[in-house]
C-alpha cells in the first residue's frame, strides 16, 4: 500500500436539474479511493454505520480498496443532501446528517503508519492533526478543507498546514484562507504558512498547480452533459494522489501529469451519479481522456 | 498589406474600483490594430471626428498602420464611458456617445480590397456585409459580433455568417446565438450557421479553439493586477489575426499558436489602461510570454 485517505463515507441524496437520486454512495474516500484505485493500492480510513450495505464493500474490495481502517460503527452512515442549481456549478446543502461520522476519530491501523502518501480530507484540522501523529515519516502529505474550517478551525489548520506538502483549495477558499483577492498573491500567502505546493480548483474552469516558481494550469475537460457535481473535487485529489504514489516520484514532470490525471478522473465523475462512471473505468479510457488533454493544450512554442 | 480591420475608434472613460481615466483611446480598431502590428501591415477602416487628437494619429503611425481608411468627419469622436464592478469581470455601460461613428459607413480605399486577411470588428451586420462585398477574394475573414446584433439584427448577421472562416464570440453570445447551453453543442450549432473556426472567449478564463473536429484551449495569463480589461477582446483578436496574416498560413500549428499570441496580447492589454501597456511592447516581450504559456501548459503525454 502506497497511499491512504482519511475522510468521510457517505450516501448522497442529489437534486439536479433533470433527476434526482436518493442514499447513492458517496463521501471523500469513496471518491478519492475509486479514483486513485487505477493508479496504485490505497487503504481507506472511514466509518460507516450498520445500514452500510455489502454492496458498496464488494465495489471498494473490487476496486483493491483496502478497509482494514474503515470501522463500523453503532448507528446510521452519514447522510448528505443538496440541490444544483440550474448551470451545475452552484448548489445548496438540504441536510447534513452527520449521523456516525460526527464521533468519528481516524485511528490507523499499524500497516498503515508507514505509507509514503497521505491525503487528509476535508475533516476537522484537529482530526487531520491526529492522522498526522499516527505516521511515520510520510513522504508526501496532500490536504483538502474547506470554508467551514477556514472560519471555524483557523488555529489548527494553520498547525496542520506547517506540516504538509500540498493544499487543495477552491479559488474562494484559497482567497478566504489568505486574505487575497488575487489567485497569485493568495498562493504565495498559502505557501508562507507551509505547503510549498497549492492546487487552485476552479471547477468548470480547471485548477492551477504551483510548485515553488512554477505554474502549471490544467483545463477542465469539456463534456456535452453533467449530470452530478457531487465528488469532483476527491475524485479530482484521487486521481492526482493516486498517479503520484503509483509513480513513487513527486517532481515537476510527475505533479503536471498528476494534474491531467486528475481532471481526467474528475471529467469521467460528473458524467454520472455517485461512482456510477468512475466504477467502471479501464484504465485504457483513462490514458485515452489524458491523450485527449494533451492535444486540446499542445502547441509548437517555435513560432 | 496583409490585413485590415473595420470598426470603432473612441475615446473611453473608464472607471475601476481603482482609477478613473477620462477620454484615454479606444475602440475595436485601435486595439486591434496596434495588436496586429507587432505581427504584420494592417490597415484601419474606421472613423474620427475633428476632434481626434494628432497624437493619437502618430502613435498609429509609429506602428505602421496603414490610415488610407480611417476617415476624419465632421463632428465629434466616438465616446463610450464604462466602470467596473470590484471583480473587474463584469461593467456597466455609463454611456454610449456614437457621434460620428453613428453614420459611418465602411469604404474601403482601393489598396485595402485584395487584402488576403480581414476582420470585421463588432459593428452592424449590414456594415459587415458591406465590407464583404468590397474585398476581392479575401483568404480568411474572421467575425466578433455581441448579444446586441444577435438580438437586433439576426437576419443580417445570419447572412455574415455564411461568408466567414471564424467568428469570435464570448460564451454567453454563443449561447444566445446558437439557443444551446452546452458549450459543444452550442459551438456545432455556430459552425453549422457558416464558420468553420469558431473561438469562444471567456475572459479571465481563458478561450477555447474549435476548429472542424479539433479543440484548442489557452488559459488566461494569471496576472497580479488587472488594471483595465477594456479592449482586451479586441486585442486578443489583433494579436490571432496579426500572427496568421503575418504567418501567411492558417492551419491546425498556426491556429493553435494564433490562440496563444491573441491570450498573450490581450494579457499586456489589461496592465494598463487603453493601448499604454499594448504600444511600449518589444517584440521580445510578446515571445517571453508566449514561451510561459507554453511553460505553464506543457506536460509529457507518456506517463
């Protein structure tokens, strides 16, 4: 095992405008774990509750998925519902019922203190801090958080980011978290406070990597149809992490195709609900779409 | 001379959350023209009123722009007034003073009807057929239209379509135009009306390229301050044009590499307000930048 995410398990409730799917499989380490389950052998750590049915276990087992950190608990999963709006880039949350993940606490079991790749997931910095004390020097430390951290949690995610190596932000979160309005001076803030890679997510509009002076854009993959949002963002961070520590190797030529890597397992997740498309990849479709990007970007710099 | 643009010369007031400049220089035409003009000849088909300053006359001539179509009338310059919201993505228009401009009618001096490159600024469709039936055939005409004369006029700019090799459109006028929310479905609903090319630009998120089956995408050049993007539309249409005529070829490699000047010209546009950063340029500036598009989109495509 190269790689663990910590983060939640979920089932979806999602309202779009053309359908509406209710108590799907979702949640960050589903998304991340499918995802990054191309590229390399990942360990989950999660809790689900006794409603959890076999199977989503037999999907993640096929996926290579391995559960040993996935506990289960007394109680129901965590439940999450929301509503897109009509253009598929904004929704509102109807409910979040935190159900067993509101008592969650990551404990690791011993195989997995000693992988070289971790990804915390928009969790509690105290919680990602815990993660962090149970690993024996990681090589690489990726993490995702949010608005709700960012006002809520500021003093321990500002302990967390002096530890890590990269952030996944949205543009807003990256200006909220920096106090920026410009995407340049708000990633050279964020690098101030310690991780001296910052991905930039711009949903539709692709993210920016930049790693220490280099700058590397990646666009969204444009499609015909979205049908469900939900979980592009961890499939994006999967399919990213997942490249990385399949190829044991972080450097500029490995991040910039971990990008494209990325959006192209985050293109195939909004093509359907839940991991209804992501589950049945072959990685053949996947270097298709990474081709794909490549001739939508190349050009002759000879002029 | 390889190219002649046709359309508006102004002078602008623009106010950001920053600055306020009154009467500086604008419209279609010089953005245009002094973008191309680091590429190439062109020429000017537009109109001035006796209040044009010489200054502004000579700073065109210091680039070499062919003025044989630039006709002085009486009474005053166009004067378009505008101020924009704190994202400086989006503007209101204060006013809109057409004075001369609004009984210009385009006649082309004789040198300018065999040009092999022509670009029909954003002017009435009538005004653009106009132009068509003045140049002998021209190797590559290119379009911009707005959701005014999509609204207005959709008969005439229907008419234009079917004479033209590209059209330059944002998202939403392309939307409009073709009654399609997707971006694809919507761009083979454009191509299906007549051109073959079509750009769809998206401002501060960058433009795409579709050219029969093949898809080009140029990010935005991330840029600390924006100062004025007044113009930078048309200057991204001078610096595609000027690189095509200049190059004397338009094919998948020039298209590509058109795409990336016209985002690297109207990256300088935006620096400063009207043509001050665009007319202190080197040569060398503009390939540097080029060289960082290429830097900040490249990747190996063998994993």
């Amino acid at each position: 095992m190269n790689l663990i995410v910590v983060g939640s398990v979920s089932f979806d409730t999602v309202e779009t405008p053309k359908a509406r799917k209710d108590l799907v499989l979702g949640g960050t380490a589903v998304f991340f774990s499918i995802a990054s389950s191309y590229f390399t052998r990942v360990g989950m750590v999660g809790a689900v509750g006794t409603d959890f049915p076999d199977e989503h276990i037999e999907l993640l087992r096929l996926h290579k998925v391995d559960l040993q950190g996935l506990a289960s608990m007394d109680g129901k999963t965590f439940h999450w519902g929301g509503r897109y709006h009509d253009n598929m880039n904004s929704r509102d949350t109807l409910f979040t019922h935190l159900n067993v993940f509101e008592n969650f606490s990551p404990e690791l079991p011993a195989a997995y203190c000693d992988v070289p790749y971790v990804f915390l997931g928009n969790i509690a910095p105290a919680l990602q801090l815990h993660v962090l004390d149970q690993v024996h020097n990681p090589e690489f430390i990726a993490l995702d958080t949010m608005n709700f951290w960012i006002d809520g949690a500021l003093d321990d995610l500002k302990k967390v980011l002096k530890r890590i190596d990269l952030i996944f932000v949205n543009d807003e979160e990256a200006m909220q978290l920096s106090g920026e309005h410009n995407l340049l001076k708000a990633t050279r803030a964020i690098q101030s406070m310690g991780p001296k890679i910052v991905v930039i997510k711009k949903g539709e509009h692709g993210a920016f990597l930049f790693h220490e002076d280099a700058r590397f854009y990646a666009p969204a993959f444009p499609l015909e149809e979205v049908h469900d949002p939900t979980g592009a963002g961890d499939t994006f961070a999967g399919g990213f992490m997942g490249f990385l520590a399949g190829c044991k190797r972080v450097d500029d030529t490995s991040l910039r195709q971990a990008m494209i890597y990325g959006s192209t397992m985050a293109s195939y997740a909004v093509e359907d609900f839940s991991v209804h498309r992501l589950q049945k990849l072959q990685r053949s479709d996947i270097d298709a779409r990474f081709r794909a990007f490549h001739e939508m970007t190349r050009f002759d710099p000879v002029a």
